[in-house]
C-alpha cells in the first residue's frame, strides 16, 4: 500500500518509519528544508508518559486567572478575533470537571506508556542515540498546596501502574545534587523514574535516515496546498511539485491540521500554543540538572541534553503568530537562575518558540475520518516528543489492519461527536 504522510515532524517521522517496517511504501511531503524543523526543533526534552495530564482539570480556571497576573506567568492570552480559538478555549472549560480529567489523563497515560516502550524497543532494535538520558522526570514543589494536589494525579499513576516517588529536600537532592544550593526554596517533589530525556530534533533526523534506508521517500521543500476529494475519498494532495497519488494519506501536520481540513467539512479541535525554550550551554556539569526538573510554579521544563540545558515552557495563545517575545524569554532565564545559578551561561542562550496543536482535552486525534482512506496524527500538544513512538507504532498497525497493541478507544476524531 502506498501511503502519503504529510508533515516530518517527530509524529509523522515515527509514522514514515513504522509503516516502511509494516512494508508500505512511504511518502513523505514536508515545506521545510528537512525533518522537525518547527515544533519538533527546540522542545523541552522530555520523554514524560509520568507526566502526561490534560490542561483542564478542576480548579484550572482560577488558577488560570493567577497566572495571567504574576510577573513570570505560565499563561499568556493575546484576545483576538477568531472564531476557532473561542471555540477550543469554551471546549477546554468543558473538560475542567474532576470526571472528565480522570478520563482524558488515563487516555493520555495510556499511550504515553505505550510510547515510552516503543522507544526503549527502537533503541534497543537501531541503537539510534540523540542525547538521551533515563533518569527520571522530578516535578517540584514550592508550596504545601502544591505538593497535597499531587493525590488525584497519583491515583491514577497507581492505576495505570505508573511508578513515581514523593520526595523530601533530602530525597530529591540525591537525584538532583544541584539543587542543594536552593533546597529552602521547595518543600518537597514527585519522582517519576521511568521517564527519559532526549533531543527530539537529534532524534528526528537519525530516525529519518532510518526509515530512508527502509525505502521512505522524503520530499522535502514541497508545500502543501489542498486535499482534493471527491466521492467520499481524498484523491491527490495538492502540492508546490504538483498533484501526489497514494491510497492512504496521514496528515501529521500539527497545529496546520485543521486548516487542510476544513475545505472537506472537517472541523478538527486543534489550536495552536505557542511554547518557548532557551538552549543554555552548560558552564559547570557539578551544578547542571542530571535529568529533567519540572518547576510546578512556572510550568517550566529544565532538561539536560549532553552538553546543554533546554529550558522550556509558557502555553500563549496568540493564533498561529511565531514572534519571539522578550518577556517569555525572561521568564525561562528566571527558572533556570533560579534552580541551577552555576549551572550554565543564560547569556549565550538560544532562544526560539514552537506552535504546540493543542486538543481541548489533552488527548491527541489519532485515527481514522469520515474519509476512509485519510488518518490523522495530531493534537498532541506538549507531548509529541513523548507520545511519538507509540503514535507511529499504532497508527501503522491499524493501517495495516492488524489489531494495535493498546486499546484505541477514545484516541479517534469519534470522541467530539
């Protein structure tokens, strides 16, 4: 079966690769010059299936209206006149129930999971590298409030069988000896050592090359224009080097999904928010992070990659506007001072922002639409990286008609009516 995969990000890479090992023939149509040169570029770095959560969850909209008004603020809203950012923003209020946010972070965890495995398996299989580390993900606490709203998360950890740790100053401090310097500025933290870190661009492009050597044909510097369809089916992409033909099309194009869609009569609840992240080069490796640290103040990310420090974080909706705005930059230079002084040289710093295709509910749309013969992979927001492996391993098994190897239910465009 020859297969058409639009966009090479981390998601339609990990798919381009999978479907090459299930035997397709593989097509992959990208505008930029290479693969995970957008949002895939500069994440934080995580590998975090311990982590995934949804946005919404019950108590997120007056937290929300805190955020807005603190200096370094995890949030930033730019009102504008477009009907679908309302939309998304009305839908993710609908999610902020407590029953709602058990189910969305059980789907989430679930293929999160899954994913983690995926990797370890393709590591293990290819001996691919990016700078990974498998040291665990430590989310800390500055106040007690904080470190008690760690109990619904938990729950469903133990539920998913999911381990993780809760951390005193002293505990944390062994997996993290850096932060020895700011132990009174935190009350506690929660472990979760099966997560990893990684270089999602590095990773990327070594996994490209893999799926080349299977046969994946990558174009790149082609723009995609339309989907032309007619009779229920997608017959070509529409693109800058003209009409491509394939019997299946996977559209993997992040935040710029919902805009190929629409002229079909799709309305796909993907938005657009920008993250942000520093590269900070490591001045002293004895005060760096040896992982990832999660600041649950800021909602900022600070990982180690090999000889570097990507800080990361800040959800802005402001359209599909990629202006690299000062006051996030100042934020991130905060949290990485602020945690690891020494650590590294916040001067030489490369700053950079990424549209992350956020759902309303936390959960990618993975799966089939109401035409047969096109799927989707997106909407996976701040976890592609994450979620990457897994969502290329199942969307191949399902294309290919075998049964996936994790339950799909609730993973598919079905779940918005």
């Amino acid at each position: 079966m020859h297969i058409a995969i639009l966009g090479s990000g981390v998601i339609g890479t990990s798919a381009a690769y999978y479907l090459a090992k299930a035997g397709h023939q593989v097509t992959v149509l990208e505008r930029q010059s290479g693969p995970a040169l957008e949002t895939s570029f500069a994440n934080a770095g995580e590998v975090s299936p311990g982590y995934s959560a949804p946005w919404a969850g019950p108590g997120v909209p007056a937290k929300a209206i805190k955020w807005l008004l603190m200096r370094h603020s995890p949030l930033v809203i730019r009102p504008m006149p477009d009907p679908a950012m309302w939309r998304w923003g009305f839908s993710l209020l609908r999610n902020c129930t407590e029953a709602r946010y058990r189910i969305n972070k059980g789907r989430m965890v679930r293929l999160a999971e899954y994913s983690r495995d995926c990797l370890r398996a393709l590591r293990q299989d290819t001996g691919i590298s990016y700078d990974e580390r498998s040291l665990g993900t430590l989310q800390l606490f500055r106040t007690e409030k904080q470190l008690a709203g760690t109990a619904k998360d938990i729950e469903i950890l133990k539920q998913y069988g999911v381990p993780y740790e809760l951390l005193d100053g002293s505990g944390y401090i062994k997996v993290e000896p850096a932060l020895a310097q700011v132990r009174e500025k935190f009350v506690g933290a929660l472990r979760l050592p099966g997560d990893e870190t990684g270089d999602c661009h590095l990773f990327t492009r070594r996994l490209a090359a893999l799926a080349a050597d299977l046969g994946v044909d990558f174009r790149f510097g082609v723009k995609i224009e339309r989907l032309d369809a007619a009779g229920g089916q997608v017959n070509a992409v529409a693109t800058s080097a003209g009409p491509i033909k394939a019997d299946r099309y996977l559209l993997a194009l992040g935040s710029y999904s919902p805009l190929l869609l629409a002229p079909l009569g799709i309305r796909l609840p993907v938005y657009p928010v920008k993250g942000y992240s520093i590269t900070v080069p490591i001045s002293d490796a004895a005060h760096a992070p040896e992982s990832t640290i999660m600041d649950e103040t800021y909602k900022v990310a600070v990982t180690r990659l090999g000889t570097r420090i990507r800080v990361g974080g800040t959800a802005e909706l402001a359209g599909y506007s990629l202006a690299l705005d000062e006051a996030r930059r100042a934020t991130l230079n905060h949290v990485v001072s602020d945690l690891f002084p020494r650590g590294g040289d916040v001067a030489k710093a490369q700053f950079w922002c990424g549209l992350r295709p956020m759902t309303p509910d936390g959960t990618p749309i993975l799966g089939p639409t109401p035409y047969p013969n096109l799927w989707l992979s997106t909407g996976h927001g701040t976890l592609g990286w994450t979620m990457a492996c897994g969502s290329g391993r199942l969307i191949a098994d399902w294309i290919s008609g075998r049964k996936p190897e994790i339950d799909t239910a609730g993973l598919d465009l079905s779940r918005y009516g």
